[in-house]
C-alpha cells in the first residue's frame, strides 16, 4: 500500500463507486428503455464522485467512458423513464404525499435552447435559467422525486406554439399532468401538497375529480366564503369584525370556489407583521393537522437543496435542451441511489461522502497495484471494427 500512487486512487474510488451503481441499476430490470446500461451508470457514478461542476469532461476523467460517449448520452432517447422506474419501486402508492413545485435552474450560456429570463427566489433577481416542474413523493421521512417536466417558454409572447414548437403549456397544465400520471401509476395518497402559485381552479378541479385531499398556501388576496360572506384574507381587520377572527392563529370553516368547504387557518410568526395563510381540503381537519401536512411539503425544498449541491442539479451548460432533460433525470436518479444506499440517520451528504471516499475504498482494495486500468480494445464484427469497453476484471 505504502508504494501505490496517490494519484490512482480518485480514479479507482470511480470505478467502484461505477461498479454499484451499475449493479443498482440491474437490479432495478429495466425494460423498454433505449439506453447502455453501463454508460448509464458511468454517468450517474461521475455525479457523485467529481468535486466541483460536473462536466462530460470531468466524468470522463474516470476512465470509464469518453466525452463524446457520454455527451452521446446526454442529447440521445429520453431518460426520464429509467427516473420513473427506479421510484416506483421505492414508495408507498397507497399512502404518503405527494408533493408538487418548481426549481429554477440558473445557466451561463445565452445560447441554451429554451433559456429564458425569470426570478430566483434563492438569488432574488432575475437570471438566466430553465424552469422544471417537479412531483415527488415523501412519507414524512424520505422525499422520492418522482417524475418532472420542463416548462418551455413560448416562441414569441401570447404565442400558443413553445420556442421548440410544441404547443405551449403552463406549469399549471404540467402539473395536472403529473398529476395524471400519478393517478395511472395507481397512486392513493394522503394529501397533495403545494404552494400558493398551484392553488389554481384547473388544479382543484383535477384533485376533486380524483377524490384526493390537499393542503394549500394561501395568497393573502384569495377571495373565501366566510359565513356567507365574499372575503379577502388580507382583510384581517374585516375577519376580526365578523367575529370568527378574534385572536391572530384563527382556524374557521370557509368555502373555496370550484371545490367546496374547506378549512382555513392563519400562522404569525414573532416576526410577521402580517399572518400566513394555510388551507386545507377537508373542513374537518383541526389546525394542527393542516401545519403537520404542509410541513411535509418542505421535503421537496430539501431535495433541491441536496441535488444542487451534492449531485450537480444545475451544473449542465450543454446547448441541447435534450441534453438538459436528460442531465436532471440522470440527476434526479444518482439522488434515488444516494438515498438507497443510505443507512439510519443518514443525510444524503453523509452517503455520498461514504460511497466516495478514498479511504473506504482504499479499505476495500487489498492492492491497489493489482487494478489494472479500464482502457478500450478494438473487436472486429460483423459491422466492422468498433471500440469495446473491457472492464478492469478483464482488462
């Protein structure tokens, strides 16, 4: 051990870390998804073991694949349905909750298809970005990003066509669809859980047609019944006065447009000058009941947080918007791999240090000079000659 280089260990911690993913995803028996299963993993394994952006390039660098392989990968057949299979096998269908947002994706290159110019909340001001609608699923302690679409700015403004020439939908029209999906896929949940922007009357009527129970932020200018009475939330001054006000945490049954009774209740904090608003499907639920259930919606707000930071949510810059959708769905499954290998009171950085550190490796491997390099051969076959990658076992 003492006469190994040091420089072969980054690269041999890769093709372990290549070598469980890669037996992950055989696991998961995939079907009728046109893809290399090993270039797959090569992928997701270059998201967790590079340090920095990840690139083609800097993935490249661990011997498993070139740049114009995995880049071919990139603007290749869609990958969401590898995202799609391997969550299905990870959740409850017949209970938890589903959570519905979206995730601005700033870039740097001007030239990006289907760029566009739109606020980030994180940054607050306006960037460069691509916008992603993303459903998943959570059982309180575990969020499983589920399924997602790319909103698509139109060609020009009032434009019925996107810039790519598909009809244009909002990220209304996107969520119902997941929705849809959902409902297919043989989904029961407890509640669905969102933030004001999906409060929206296409919405509630889609959930109210399946029968699903929900939980809602509220904008303070939504107009409620209120014993009868058409009231703005924002009028608290107004609600005090009818009587079902009378201190600042109030909780009262109110009728919401396009679905029926409901409950409302208000949150202040020791540092809101104005109250929150909460609302939940069913008017029986107390207010604790509806703080619980829209605290689980937190977890897709996490799961952000962690596939930017630790497996590279943002990081691609390629032209390609193909490239783009397939860069968060190969993200979005090196996440649920992370999570797979997680063991009790684990975070997601946790496993992701553990599964690509050196010195697990380097405690794994007797020798590291019996590991001989991953390089590539030339076959001969019927279409003539081609480039064959031999693993290190063969090699």
């Amino acid at each position: 051990m003492e006469n190994a280089s040091l420089s072969n260990i980054p690269q041999l911690s890769y093709r372990l870390l290549h070598q469980q993913v890669l037996q992950w995803l055989s696991g998961l028996n995939p079907r009728r998804v046109q893809a290399c299963l090993p270039l797959v993993a090569a992928f997701m394994a270059g998201l967790l073991w590079v340090r920095g952006a990840v690139t083609c390039t800097a993935i490249a660098a661990g011997g498993a694949f070139s740049h114009d392989a995995l880049n071919r990968l990139l603007i290749g057949p869609a990958l969401q349905g590898w995202l799609q299979m391997a969550a299905l096998t990870m959740v409850n269908r017949m209970g938890g909750y589903l959570v519905i947002d979206d995730v601005v994706l700033d870039k740097t290159g001007r030239k990006i298809q289907g760029i566009h110019r739109l606020f980030s909340s994180s940054l607050d001001t306006t960037v460069l970005a691509l916008n992603v609608v993303v459903m998943g699923w959570t059982n309180g302690k575990v969020f499983i990003p589920l399924t997602f679409r790319f909103w698509k700015p139109p060609r020009e403004k009032g434009s019925r066509l996107a810039f790519d020439g598909t009809p244009f939908r909002t990220k209304i029209e996107l969520a119902i669809e997941m929705l849809g999906w959902a409902r297919s896929r043989g989904f029961k949940p407890t509640a669905v859980l969102f933030d004001a922007y999906y409060l929206a009357d296409p919405v509630v009527a889609r959930l109210k047609k399946f029968k699903w129970q929900w939980v809602s932020r509220l904008k303070s200018n939504r107009v409620l019944l209120v014993d009868g009475m058409k009231l703005q939330l924002k009028r608290w001054d107004a609600l005090a006065e009818v009587g079902w006000a009378r201190h600042r945490g109030a909780s009262e049954r109110c009728v919401l447009p396009g679905w029926g009774e409901a409950r409302v209740i208000a949150l202040v904090g020791k540092h809101d000058k104005e109250p929150r608003y909460l609302i939940g499907s069913n008017p029986e639920w107390g207010r604790g009941r509806i703080i619980s259930l829209y605290g689980h919606r937190w977890d897709i707000e996490v799961s952000f947080r962690n596939t930017k930071q630790l497996v590279g949510l943002g990081d691609c810059q390629c032209r390609s918007f193909r490239a783009q959708e397939n860069h968060v769905a190969l993200v979005m499954l090196g996440y649920l791999f992370v999570l797979a290998q997680a063991r009790p009171k684990e975070t997601a950085g946790d496993v992701i240090g553990r599964v690509k550190g050196a010195h697990a490796v380097i405690s794994e491997i007797r020798s590291i000079q019996g590991v001989r390099p991953i390089k590539l051969q030339k076959r001969r076959g019927k279409r003539g000659t081609h480039d064959a990658c031999i693993s290190a076992h063969a090699a």
